[in-house]
C-alpha cells in the first residue's frame, strides 16, 4: 500500500517515527507532519496564513502548520501519486471518548475520508510498560488486519487507542466511544490576565463496550467513527410534523 503518515506530536516524535520505520519495511510510506507540537489541535486549517514546508528527504515533509494542514496540503499538493490510506500516529496520549473531538491525531486522519480506504488514528495510552517499539509493531499488524477488513476498512474512520501493556492483536475489542463529564474550570494564573484551560473531564460513560472500559481492562480498543454529524432521527421527526 501507498500510505501516508501525520501526527499532532510532531515530526519528530518517536510515535511517529517508530511506526514509520515499520511500515517502511512492508510499504510505501510518506511521511507529512507538523514541524512542532499541535496536541488538541482539532481540525484548524492554517487559512491565514503562508505555511512552509520542507522536504527534508525523500517522500518526508515537515510542514509549519497544523495536522489538518500537513494531510490536506499533502494528498492535494506535494504527493503526486494515488495515496492508499492515512495512518495518523502514534500519539504519545489517549485519545477516548470526546477527546476525539479535539484530538489533532484523530483531525489528521479525517482528512484522508476522501481515499478509498478508512483512515486510521493510532494512540497510546501510556508508556510505562510497554516501548514504543512494540507498540509500532503492534500497530503495523492492526493497520493490516482493518484494511482487509471490509466492513470497517471503507467510509468510517478508525480510532485505535492501546493500552500499557504486553498486549497483542488478539486483545482487540471494537468499542464505541465513551462520554466525559464536564472539563476542569479554566484557572487564573497568579491573578495575572493569563489563564489556562482545565483538564478534560473523568469518565462519565465507561460502561462494558466503550473505548474507556476496553482500556481500563487492558484490550486494544478499536471504535469506527462516521462523518456524518448530521442527528437524522429529530431531521426526520422535524420534516414529518
């Protein structure tokens, strides 16, 4: 496969750059994330402003905007061949529940609905038990068993949070996502006009088929997630009144 790989890390961060190494050896690869850290980036596209890439090697770019910005600028401008597939990761991070809503890892794989093949997010929760490099070799063989899949390898996007832990493909559930309660308050800092936004809510939906319990037993948590944001059941009670 042609494949195509951003991050909201960065370029330079190992989630990225493991998983690239792997994928290389099965793969052609293409490598366009953002020159700096734009975790919870969300979906921004850099529309005011000039944004400059660098092609610091062959089929390599690091772009000065946000993830949004590298797969859109990349599938529509610097690749001229027909990309396969958007793999978005690894996040150093979880990306459960609403997270997604502001995740840049899960933004950078929306931006490849267009292809053929559903994109893919890739985060994990942690690092203390587990390396990096396991977990890219996990990820390589998680990315091969959904593209043949055809019930979720086309039209929905795939977000994949790994627990950590020694787990191994046999230890995937598909979830849905869960819910968080409301955010920490935003706090002052030391009576200044500078504030800081509050962490993301505890869990408030974990129940048995969320992304959150898959984690918290310590299964690979797989969730297909739709585009469409459109709420048909009141569209349609509203057109029938």
């Amino acid at each position: 496969m042609k494949i195509l790989m951003s991050n909201d890390d960065g370029y330079y961060s190992s989630g990225i750059q493991s998983l690239c190494s792997v994928l290389e050896n099965n793969h052609e690869v293409y490598v366009a994330a953002p020159i700096i850290n734009h975790s919870a980036g969300s979906s921004a596209l850099s529309v005011r402003k000039d944004i400059k890439i660098e092609n610091i090697k062959m089929n390599h770019y690091i772009i000065d905007g946000t993830p949004a910005d590298c797969v859109h600028i990349a599938l529509t401008c610097i690749i001229n061949c027909d990309i396969d597939l958007v793999v978005s990761g690894i996040n150093l991070g979880a990306n459960l529940g609403d997270d997604v809503i502001y995740s840049g890892t899960v933004a950078a794989a929306l931006e490849g609905r267009h292809l053929k093949m559903s994109p893919i997010a890739i985060s994990l929760v942690g690092q203390e038990n587990t390396s990096i490099q396991k977990v890219s070799e996990l990820s390589s063989k998680l990315i091969e068993s959904i593209s043949t899949n055809k019930i979720i390898s086309q039209k929905t996007l795939v977000n994949i949070n790994i627990p950590d832990s020694d787990v191994s493909i046999s230890d995937l559930e598909y979830t849905r996502l869960g819910k968080r309660g409301n955010p920490l308050p935003a706090t002052n800092i030391k009576n200044t006009d500078l504030y800081k936004i509050g962490a993301a809510g505890p869990p408030k939906d974990n129940a048995i088929g969320t992304d959150f319990y898959a984690i918290s037993n310590n299964k690979i948590s797989v969730s297909p997630i739709l585009y469409d944001l459109t709420d048909n059941v009141a569209l349609n009670k509203i057109n029938n009144i």
